[in-house]
C-alpha cells in the first residue's frame, strides 16, 4: 500500500464515520420565552404614540425572538 492510497484510506474511513454522526433528531417544540421591560424609560423602553411597546430594548429582545 502507498502512502497515497493509505492516506486516501484513512480520509474516506474518517469521512464515513463524521456521516454516520450526522442523522437527523427531530425537533422538540420548546415552550415560549416569556420577556418582560419597564416601559417608562426612554429611549430604552417606552410607549409610542400608537400605544406600542418601542425602544431600544423592545427592539433588542425582538431580535433575539427572531
């Protein structure tokens, strides 16, 4: 055996063991985060105009929701 194909060897056995620890787990529903803010502090955490949570902060943990 070559140090080639003894080399290629190896990479392909190595290459079937990283498939093998690659099968598909289902995906458990997790339940909701629940986040909560002082909406009196401007211009982290307020209440706009239309009556909406908004600031900084509002808009921080609806990025990480995302």
């Amino acid at each position: 055996m070559t140090r080639r194909s003894a080399l290629v060897s190896v990479l392909v056995l190595g290459l079937m063991l990283a498939l093998v620890g690659c099968r598909a787990t289902p995906v458990t529903p997790q339940p909701p985060i629940v986040v909560a803010s002082d909406l009196d502090n401007p211009p982290f955490a307020f209440v706009d105009s239309r009556g909406e949570p908004a600031g900084r902060d509002i808009e921080m943990m609806n990025e990480l929701a995302r």
